[in-house]
C-alpha cells in the first residue's frame, strides 16, 4: 500500500448528468471512492452519497478514486445486468482527457502492452509480457504547453490503472499521479485524468447514447 494515502474525500454536492428510471449518471469528484475502502475511514465513496438520496442506484463500473468523470449507475437489477454486459463485451465506449508531463512526440498513436499487478508494490500495476493481460489504448493530442501535453486516450481494454500504466511506459506519466508519477510531475494538486464521455446502448430502449462530464482542468 502506499504508506501516505490520506483519504480526504471532497465535501461537494452530488453531480447528476442524466437520470431517468433505469440509469443514474454522475459526475465523479477527484479524491471521491467510487465504492467503500477496505480500511477504516474508507466508507464515505460515490456510491454511499447516491444511495443516500436515490435508494435504488446500483452499482455498474469504477472509476479510481483520484480520477473523476462520467460514471454511470443502473436503477434495476436488469438494468444492471444489461449494463454489465455493455462493459463486458466491450460495447462501452470511454474516452478521458489527461495532462501528461513533457512533449509527447508526434499526433496520435495506439499503445499495446499487457498489465498485470506489480504484487510486492500494491496497488501499483506494471508491463509484463510473460504475466500480463491484454490491454490496449489510443492516444491523440489534443493541446501542448511548455513542459507538458493535453492527450486525449480511448482505451479498448478495462484494466486496473491502465492509462496511468500505459502513458507512464511512454515516458509522459500523467501529472499529479501519485502512484506513477516523481518529482515535479508528481506536483500537481491531482491526478489530471478526467472521464469525459461514456457511450453505450440505454438498458430500456437498447439506443445508443453518450454521456459527458466537462474537464474541471
């Protein structure tokens, strides 16, 4: 574990993007759980806040606890199911926007290197060929100032820290990450990673729809 995590969840108001009878969307705060830590003083999360003021919700998916974005909820055991599936099958479709230190050379590219967890050093995740799963993610920039690039990434696979993982292999960790991150990429006030949208097909009327959360960065 990492021995300074102090867990200091923002004292904000729920962000509800899109409700209806079937879903929930919201839009997470950075250094808010999306479920209950395992540790003490780990039980206030996302999860907990919505349950509170809409009994009903459920929970589909995760994001970590430092990154913040779109999140969706089902309101009914179908819906959930139906939701889970989306994930599962990869008709889920996310895209984030990230801050990531030092010039990314050229426009666009596609990483593919399998994660596995790096044991000894929990929670951290690492590349490994020989024991890794696969993961594969997308790239694009989307902004450059000195010191650091705004990247747009797709990720095709849902692996734990797969975004942090993959642009830290690149030599651009992402700032703010204070897992992956050393020195003054490690400075920012938080982990600059946002889940701007989600699309996926709507449990009730089998439609596509795409949700998004604004870049608070």
């Amino acid at each position: 574990m990492i021995p300074d995590f102090v867990y200091a969840p923002p004292d904000v108001p729920l962000m509800i993007l899109h409700e209806d009878r079937h879903i929930l969307v919201l839009d997470k705060p950075a250094g808010l759980l999306s479920v209950p830590g395992k540790l003490e003083g780990r039980q206030d999360c996302l999860l907990s806040r919505l349950q509170a003021a809409r009994w009903d919700a459920l929970l589909v998916h995760r994001l970590d606890c430092d990154t913040s974005g779109v999140m969706i909820f089902a309101r009914t055991k179908a819906a959930q199911g139906f939701l889970g599936q989306e994930f599962e099958q990869r008709r889920a479709q996310k895209t984030y926007v990230a801050r990531v230190w030092g010039d990314v050379p050229g426009d666009s590219g596609h990483i593919d290197l399998p994660l596995c967890a790096d044991w000894p050093n929990r929670p951290r995740q690492m590349v490994s060929h020989e024991h890794g799963r696969p993961a594969q993610t997308d790239w694009q920039v989307i902004g450059r100032s000195p010191g650091e690039t705004r990247v747009r990434l797709t990720p095709h696979t849902g692996r734990s820290h797969q975004l942090r993982v993959h642009m830290l292999a690149l030599g651009h960790p992402i700032l703010g990450d204070p897992i992956y991150a050393e020195g003054p990429a490690r400075d920012a006030p938080r982990l600059m990673l946002h889940a701007e949208t989600l699309s996926l097909h709507h449990p009730a009327t089998q439609d596509r729809v795409t949700f998004s959360a604004p870049v608070p960065f």
